[in-house]
C-alpha cells in the first residue's frame, strides 16, 4: 500500500461522492433478495462461480464501445500483470478508448512501476474505496452478494446510475495521477528537510501552514518545494508528492 498519496480530505470529498451509487447498489441487492427477481429496468443480477466471474466481466469489456473502471483490490502482481495484457489488448488492438483508475490502497510500489510503465496506457492512481467500471455510459458493473464459492456481478441501468456512476468518477479523477508520473527516476537524493517537505505535499495544506509546521519560513519552504519539484523530475507539487510517496514506500520496502 502507497501511504499519504491522497490527503483525508479528499478521501472523504470521493467518500461523499460514493455515497449515491453505493445505496443504488444496496437497493438492487435487497431487491433481489426480496423477490429473486434478477433482470428489471434499472439492474440485471448475474450470480456466478467465482472462478468464472472475471471472464464474464472480460467478456462484456470486449463489447464496450468505451470503458472506464475504478479498481479497489489487486490480487497479486502476477493479477495486476494478467489484466494489464488484456487491457493492453483492448486499447492498443482494438482501439478502445479506456481509462482506468486505481486505489492507491491496492497498489504495492512494485504494482505502480507494472502501470507506470505500461506504455500508451492511460493508468491512473488515487483513491478509489468503490469498484466500478462504467460501460459506454450506459451501465455500470458493481459487486453484488459474494460468498466463498460463487460472486454476485451488478449491472446498474438507466440515468440515476449513470449520474451517480459520473459523480463518483468526477471525484476519483480530482485525486488522481498518472501513474507514469508517480514513477521517480534512479538516485533520488533529498535533505532530511526536504523530506520532511515532500510528505506535506499531498497533505492540502497552505504553504504557510506548512511552513509555521517545520518551524521553517515561508520563503525557505517554497525554496525546497521547488528544489523538490527538481530532482522528482516534476511539474507540479500534486505529482511530486505522489511520486515522493511511492518512492518513500519503495524504499520502505527495500529495507533502506
């Protein structure tokens, strides 16, 4: 998990702006539990074995005119790398215009170089704490009912669907970044105070609060952010702290 990469603010501006599709998916699941029901004008319900879910899902990304998702869990590296040659299969072949969005929860560092350097792919990194991909804006795919042996698929119709689905996305698209951006180049060497900038730079803080935060003036921390911006190989201080983020985790896991 990449800590710090979005501020907690923002994770809750995305929260809120979940908030709509999540009770749209809740009223479908509790339909469909009340009266079996599995088809209806605002939702189709596939219940199927797990180990065939993702082909099913796969499937319908084949006929999609366009395509964009939220993903809030990976399953492994070797998941991440299966998914990124369809995806790459879909985009570069196929030509579908696609963006994909992922949790910064749910990617390692390791994950963020597979995306980051995937190339032509147009990967993103935020926060993300729904699961979603909308289709052709015309239906979008949430978690139904899920159990050990089988996994509930949630298709969502009709406009209430669509808007909730467009807010929500509005708002995870505002914390994200490309995740290429978030790949730091080799040798990255910064003063211990400007570490102790580079973590505040994702923290939506003024400069001033900043600045009166590391007992540092507001001239000498403007100073660093830019020489920061540097070295990151950086243009804006968004992408710097999300690349400092992932490089700090990277280092983390490194043992270094």
């Amino acid at each position: 998990m990449v800590a710090g990469l979005v501020s907690p603010r923002s994770q809750l501006e995305v929260s809120d702006a979940a908030l709509p599709l999540m009770m749209l998916r809740q009223q479908a699941c509790d339909r469909w539990q009340r009266t079996g029901q599995a088809e209806t004008d605002s939702f189709r319900m596939v219940v199927t074995p797990r180990a065939q879910a993702p082909q099913l899902v796969l499937d319908r990304c084949y006929r999609a005119r366009q395509l964009t998702t939220v993903t809030r869990w990976v399953e492994s590296l070797e998941a991440l790398i299966a998914s990124d040659r369809h995806n790459r299969t879909l985009v570069h072949q196929r030509s579908l215009p696609m963006t994909s969005y992922f949790d910064a929860g749910a990617v390692t560092p390791e994950m963020i170089r597979v995306l980051g350097s995937s190339e032509g792919m147009p990967y993103h990194v935020g926060y993300g704490p729904m699961q979603m991909k909308l289709y052709d804006l015309d239906e979008v795919l949430v978690a139904g009912p899920d159990n050990c042996a089988q996994v509930g698929l949630l298709w969502l119709r009709g406009a209430p669907a669509i808007r909730a689905a467009t807010g929500y996305l509005d708002a995870v698209r505002r914390t994200s970044v490309a995740a290429s951006a978030l790949v730091a180049p080799e040798g990255v060497s910064l003063t211990p105070r400007q570490h102790a900038v580079a973590r505040l730079l994702t923290s939506g803080l003024r400069d001033t609060d900043a600045a009166e935060r590391l007992g540092v003036s507001l001239r000498t921390f403007r100073t660093e952010v830019a020489r920061i911006l540097d070295e990151l190989g950086c243009e804006t201080r968004f992408a710097a702290g999300a690349r400092y983020s992932v490089w700090a985790s990277s280092q983390v896991d490194a043992g270094r």
